[in-house]
C-alpha cells in the first residue's frame, strides 16, 4: 500500500466518531507527518468528497460518502432485506433493538437494525460501528466460537477499552475476560449487563455457517432495568431460532462475511 493512501485511510479511521472533527495539527501529529505534509492529504480527501473543512473552526470533518457508499454496498448483496424480518420479528418479540453484525475481516461490524421499543428509554446507537469485542455481547458470542488463542489475538489486536469507553463491569482482567468467555461458550449465547455502557444490557447469539464458522451475530440490547437477567435468559431461545434461520442463507457466497 502507497504511503498516500494509508495516510488517507488512517484519517478516515481517526474521524470516524468524532462529528466536531479535529483540526490539522491534530490530524498531521497523529500521522507523524508535517502540518505542510499533513494539509496536503487533508485536501485531497477533500476534494475527493470524504471530508469537508468546516468554515468556522476549520476543522476536518467525515461526510457521509462512506456511509453512502457502504449503504449502497449492503443494499446490493440484499443483506438488508434478507435478515429483515428476522430483526422486526426479534424488536417486536422483545420490544427493544434487534441488531446483526458481522464479521469482516477480523472485525464485527453491527450493520442492520429494527427499534421494537416504542416509548420510554431506549438504546440506539448507530449502525457502521464496529463491535468492541472483550466487552459486549455480540462480541463473546463470536470469539466464544474461536479457540482461546484465536479470541485473544484478537481482543488484543483490538484493545481493552479503558477509562469512560466502556461500562462499570467490562472485564477488569484477561482472566475475567476469558471467565466470561468460557459462560457464553457453555450456554451457547452471551449475556451482558453494564459492560458495553453503564445502564444497558445485551443477549448475542452467533450465526454459524453450515461450514461451521461464524458470519454474523444476532443481538437484543437494551435499558438494563427492562432487559434484566432474567428476560435476556428468556429471549436467548428466541434469537437462537432465528439465528439458525439465518445460517441457512449463502452469505459466503453474497460476499456478507468472511471467517477468519
């Protein structure tokens, strides 16, 4: 890869989540390059549609070309109508958020989504996110079918999140970790309360494809005072029906996901 363009891409992962943007010197520290060098790839990313200069502070900020250009992705491999009614099945079942994520390129990534609450509290973060995999749900339900070797490289190539980026009661060690994922191997799905964010809870059940490896992970997340324990434990039958559903699609042949 040109150094031009893993500059570029770096940005592009340096700005995602971040909607105020970041300024150039920022941006050029982070690449280890000169504010000259630095405002050189700014611009370009610019004039390609990526990024956009804000006129007040002058801050670089995403546009939504990726996520259109993802969007479009999905839309053509249909994965969105496919998994569907799964989803709506699942929000109006438990009557909070269904999400699928899948696995691409050693990385979960939540893609699809249905709202089944209709008032009151409610979790709803954005799809495109990628799944921080030692803390929530959907990510002990996918390493929870990888060896302990493999499910480590990858918490480790991804990071413990640390300080305000993951809730009170997210594994504190790698021996707590491993304890948790050793439960979700043993049940079959994964439960979380208070670990992803303070004050929600979440169930996860591993799409596995006929060959045997994970594609995806089916999940219902919510307020933990009405996801409790108990709920979570009763809705996991249910998530895992349709997650056996979903198995049945070729999404190895649609190009949905890749095992690792």
């Amino acid at each position: 890869m040109s150094s031009a363009m893993a500059r570029g891409l770096s940005v592009l992962e340096l700005l995602a989540g971040k909607p105020a943007g970041l300024p150039l010197h920022v941006v050029s520290d982070h690449l280890e390059i000169s504010r000259s060098a630095g405002h050189r790839v700014l611009t370009h990313l610019v004039e390609e549609g990526y990024l956009r200069q804000e006129p007040n502070s002058g801050f670089y900020v995403l546009t939504l070309k990726l996520v259109s250009l993802a969007l479009r992705h999905l839309a053509e491999q249909g994965i969105v109508e496919q998994v569907r009614p799964s989803l709506l099945a699942l929000a109006k079942e438990s009557g909070e958020l269904a999400r699928l994520s899948l696995v691409d390129n050693r990385k979960l990534v939540w893609v699809a989504k249905e709202q089944g609450a209709t008032s009151g509290l409610r979790f709803d973060p954005d799809s495109g996110q990628e799944v921080t995999l030692s803390s929530s749900a959907s990510g002990l339900a996918w390493l929870s079918r990888l060896s302990e070797n493999e499910a480590l490289e990858l918490v480790y190539a991804q990071g413990f999140p640390t300080g305000g980026h993951t809730g009170p009661k997210a594994p504190s060690d790698v021996q707590d970790f491993l304890a948790r994922l050793h439960t979700t191997r043993e049940q079959g799905y994964a439960v979380t309360a208070d670990t992803f964010e303070a004050g929600t809870a979440a169930v996860a059940v591993p799409i596995v494809h006929r060959r045997g490896h994970v594609v995806g992970v089916l999940s219902i997340a919510g307020p933990s005072i009405r996801l409790t324990e108990a709920r979570m434990h009763e809705l996991a039958s249910a998530l895992l029906v349709h997650a056996a559903e979903l198995a049945e699609l070729d999404l190895d042949s649609a190009q949905l996901a890749h095992a690792i």
